[in-house]
C-alpha cells in the first residue's frame, strides 16, 4: 500500500505581498465596476455669462450645505457632472447667491419656501 503525503490541516497559507497586491487591485476593480453599475453621470448647466459663481443644490447635495461648483466656458456657459445613484431629486442653481430653476424646460415641484423646486429622474 503507497502511502500518501500528509499536509498540515487548519493552517491557511501565509499571504504574500504578491498576494496582498493582487487582492487590492481585485477590490479596486469591483468597486470600480460598482460605481459604474450604481452612479449615472449626470451634466448640470446653467447659461449665465455675467456670474460671478454658479453652483447646483439639490435633495443630493444636502442642499445649502455642500452645493457644487460649476466651472464656466468662454461663452458664459457654467457646467458640472455628478454622479448620482438612480432614483428622483430635486435642485436648483444658486447664482451669485441668488436661487435660480433650471432654464432647460423640467418638471418642477412646489417647495416649502413658497416657490419651486427642479425635479431630475435618474434611472438605472
């Protein structure tokens, strides 16, 4: 009868660094095609050649208390992209400090401060 080679049971192997690397640049890669999977890029504008600052608030920026810069273009155009996960918000510009609705024709939606909100549907 051959006798077989005995392994030492209950002992996982020691990671190596290949290992570890290897296993961060996998983590890396799915949370990558995560956020591909969860977020749309979603493009804010907002024409207004004599601003100062533009920036986009919403339902998805906390409002007042983290609202997103817009970059401007030599034509007076302000953009951004945001990435945001499927589902309904609401927004609205803030002009040199001043709120403004969206000059493209969107849903809107009465807020409680007696004027309106934007409505943006994100879908998967």
């Amino acid at each position: 009868m051959e006798k077989k080679e005995r392994r030492p049971v209950g002992r996982p192997r020691k990671n190596t660094d290949q290992d570890q690397k290897i296993t961060a640049s996998r983590i890396t890669d799915l949370r990558a095609a995560i956020s591909k999977e969860l977020y749309k890029e979603i493009e804010f504008s907002f024409f207004a050649p004599s601003a100062k600052d533009v920036k986009v608030a919403g339902s998805f920026t906390d409002w007042n208390k983290k609202p997103i810069k817009l970059k401007s273009n030599r034509d007076g155009k302000w953009q951004t992209t945001v990435k945001l996960k499927p589902g309904t918000y609401e927004y609205r510009f803030l002009v040199d400090g001043q709120w403004a609705n969206d000059q493209r024709p969107v849903e809107m939606r009465q807020n409680e401060f007696g004027s309106t909100n934007c409505v943006l549907g994100v879908t998967s």
